[in-house]
C-alpha cells in the first residue's frame, strides 16, 4: 500500500514538472515574439523616420541650390561648383530635422560639361542612431540638347517620319509619322498655316483618323505618339541664347563682349577666339585632336560656297571649350575623344552669323566621347554642293534663322548651268543628323517638288541627355530625374 501510494505521488510530481516545463517553454517563446513584435514595430517606425529624414535632406538640397543658382551666369554657376564651398561638395553636411534625427548630405558635383550633380542624404534617428537610410538622387539641369528637335514656330513632321528623341514646340506640331518620346507643344490649339479649316490641338496629327477639332476631346493615338503629347506647355526663349554667346565668346578669349577683339585669333584657356576678319573662317576637324582653319576671302552668298580662302593654320582643338567665330563659318571634318563646341555669332553689331555645312562631321567614338555642338546667330546651313549622302553628328542650334536648306531646284533651270544642268542635280540622296536640332524658324532639307535631300534620318544622341556640348545653353535650375533608396 505504501510502495503503490510513493508511485502515485511520484507520477503525479513528474506529470506536473513536465507540464510546468512545456508551459514555461511556450510562454517564453510567446514572450520572444512579444518582444521581437515590439523590436520589430520599434525598428520599423524608426526605419521609417529615418526614411522621411534622409528625404528632407534631398529636399532641403533642392531649396539650397534654386536659392544659390537661380538668377546665375553659366560662369557663375560653374565657379559655385568649382569653389568647393557647396554643401556637401568636399565634406559631408550634417543638420538637425525637427529634433527627431539628423541628415548627412554628400554631393559629387558635375563634371566638366556636365549638368549632372549627384547627392546621397543618409538619415537616422537620434533613439536609434544605427538604423540609417540613404537616399540617393540625379539632379540635372534640363539642356537645349535634350530634345530631338526644338522649334521656336509652327512644325510638320511627315508620314514616314520617325523621331526618337522629345519634341517641343513654342508654336504648333502636326505630326504624322511616328513620334518614340513625348510630343510637347507651348499651344493648346493653332491654326495650321499648311492648310485651311479651323483651330486644331496643339500636338495633332492627320493620319487616319484625323484627330478632331478642339473642344471635342483628346485621342490618344499612341499609334503615332508612342510616349503621348502634352500641351500647352512653357515655352523655350530663343532670346536668351544671346547670353550664352555672350559667355562662349568671353570663355573663348575676347573679353570685350559689345566689341571686336583686334587681334585675328586669341587662344585662352578654354577656348579659341576668331575676329571678323573677311568673309569668316573654314574649320576642318581632324582625329589627330587638331583642326586646319583659314580665312575665307569671299563666298557665293547664293549657293553659301567657298569661292577663295587663304592657306590654312594648324590649332589643336580646345579640348571641353569653345571656338567663337565672330563671322560665319564653315565645318567639316571628324574628332576622336574631344568635346568641342564651335560658335558663330557676330555680338558686335554687324549682320547674323551662320554655320555652313558641305561635307561631313563624324564622330569616332558614339559612346559619349565625342560631342560636338554647332550654334549659329543666323542659321545652319546645308549648301548647295553639299555631299548627296551628308551625315551630321551633333547638336545643331539655330537662334534667329533655321536648321536646313534652301530651295536650289530653280537655280538648276536658270543661269546655274555651271553648277548644275537641270533641276534632277539637285535631288540629293539621304541626310542624316545623329544629335539634336534647335531652331527658331521651321526646319527643312527637302521641298515638295522633290529637291532636296530624299531622305532624311533624325537619330536622337542619348549621351547629350547628360552631356551637353561644352557651354550649350541649359536651364538654371535643377530638377530631379532620378531617386533610388541605396
């Protein structure tokens, strides 16, 4: 009795203890989770503040810089950055956010030629200091090269046209090819001066079925505007190149911006100096990293040749600088590794500049390398004699005038026997332009009774999205264009 009754209690004793051992195992492992919750919520708001507090760092980076460049020369913008006393620029900058944490902000400023700055702001908290997020952004300054084609007037694209690069317009587009980015215009409708009828859209198109007249809505059409079409938006001011001219020209070595400068050519640091000497100067680039530029005597102001021009004078080509013109100027040749912008204007008072075009100007390198930038006071030019397959990598850029060609076909019916014996002669192959073009009057190489350039290849330059010709007009300010958590 005794013995069976200690066996009882024995087993019961045993029961209890394995019962009090499961139990306390599973109230710990329900505290464990209690408390990895409660880590975890803890951890999640403080990773979220820290989240908000590097974002109020970028945001406060933006302010910073609308107040230190907004209004700024490109000269005073590039000696912001080149000062070193940015915030963030040579040592992180540290502040405090509402007294909840702190942002540290480092910045890599834009390299020559660039319009890229690139800022990192990490944030964390002050109870958690070790739980940090970093937030990294591209900020850019939105350049004239960034488009395919900008027009300061109204503009056709025909059918078999395609674009690849963004299009904008301070008059009207009508567009009937296909259109791979965004199609903008500064109107929300316009009458379309190539035919007769009521207003139409600002971005519209006559491929079937014609769009409808305002106020009737917008269709989408993304047969023809693969990205779509904005409009009314801001409009681009021509006016304002001057400025820039203004600073090619005193970069390039001529100080006296209202006034010739005596001397026939001025090398500076960044940049070559041509005087208005004669008729303006013929420039041939080569890919030893040099150029051949003599002064031309005289030219045929019909068909924009050269008729006489004197021995030519080897420069090297200023490397991420200018070459001012204060005259017209006629461009050929190729580069290798050189970002080169060649201008043309006359600041002093005189008639407008053009550039002239007859043969072509290549790159040797299409990954960036090479950028060239050709900017006329007057227009850009195709000349009569032109090559019948003439390919133009660049970003072309017209203030006053146009990008193209003039009509020659009645020439070559007329007197012109000895440049041409009928008007056939003057129907040119294909003219490609692998760049971006910008110009104040609409562009053209061809014309509706067949002369002209048969076809024309626009291929946008991805690379001047980023890396504009040295000194090609920009915006001042600076947006976003990329952010990404890192």
């Amino acid at each position: 009795m005794f013995n069976s009754e200690v066996s009882k209690k024995g087993s019961i004793l045993i029961y209890t203890l394995v019962m009090i051992s499961i139990i306390s195992i599973l109230l710990t492992a329900s505290m464990k989770v209690v408390v990895s919750n409660i880590n975890y919520g803890i951890n999640r708001e403080s990773k979220e503040e820290s989240l908000q507090i590097a974002e109020a760092g970028i945001y406060f980076y933006r302010w910073y810089l609308a107040h230190k460049v907004e209004g700024l020369s490109k000269k005073q913008i590039r000696n912001f950055w080149s000062s070193g006393s940015a915030y963030g620029v040579n040592t992180p900058y540290e502040n405090d956010f509402d007294g909840l944490g702190k942002y540290s902000i480092t910045v890599d400023p834009p390299e020559s030629n660039s319009t890229v700055v690139i800022v990192e702001s990490t944030g964390w908290t002050y109870k958690n200091p070790d739980l940090k997020r970093t937030i990294k952004v591209r900020f850019r300054q939105p350049s004239w090269s960034e488009f395919s084609v900008l027009c300061d007037s109204d503009i056709r694209f025909g059918s078999g046209t395609d674009v690849y690069g963004p299009i904008h317009s301070n008059g009207g587009v009508r567009f009937d090819g296909v259109a791979h980015n965004i199609v903008s215009s500064s109107l929300a409708n316009y009458d379309d001066p190539d035919h007769a009828g009521g207003n139409e859209f600002g971005v519209h198109t006559h491929v079937s079925p014609t769009d409808p007249l305002p106020p009737n809505s917008i269709p989408s059409r993304t047969d023809i505007f693969e990205i779509g079409r904005s409009f009314p938006v801001a409009t681009k001011e021509f006016d304002s190149v001057l400025s820039d001219m203004a600073d090619m020209k005193n970069e390039a070595g001529c100080t006296n911006v209202g006034s010739y400068c005596s001397s026939d050519s001025i090398i500076s640091a960044n940049g070559i100096y041509f005087n208005n000497s004669n008729d303006g100067r013929h420039i041939i680039l080569k890919t030893d990293g040099t150029m051949d530029v003599s002064v031309v005597s005289s030219f045929d102001s019909d068909s924009n040749g050269i008729l006489s021009e004197s021995g030519f004078t080897n420069y090297s080509i200023p490397n991420g600088g200018v070459i001012f013109v204060e005259n017209n100027v006629w461009v050929e040749g190729q580069i290798n590794n050189k970002k080169i912008t060649i201008t043309a204007a006359d600041l002093s008072g005189g008639p407008d500049s053009n550039v002239f075009i007859g043969k072509d100007i290549l790159y040797t390198n299409y990954d960036g390398s090479d950028i060239i930038g050709l900017i006329a006071q007057g227009d850009v030019d195709i000349i009569l004699n032109s090559e019948d397959n003439l390919r133009i990598d660049g970003a072309l850029l017209a203030q006053n005038g146009r990008v193209g060609r003039k009509y020659y076909g009645s020439y070559c019916t007329s007197w012109w026997w000895w440049i041409c014996t009928n008007m056939e002669s003057d129907i040119k192959d294909t003219i490609t332009i692998n760049g971006s073009i910008a110009t104040k009057q609409r562009y053209g190489f061809a014309y509706t009774d067949g002369t002209g350039y048969t076809n024309r290849n626009l291929i946008y330059d991805n690379n001047l999205l980023y890396y504009p010709p040295p000194y090609f007009p920009t915006g001042t300010n600076y947006a976003i264009d990329l952010w990404e958590e890192i």
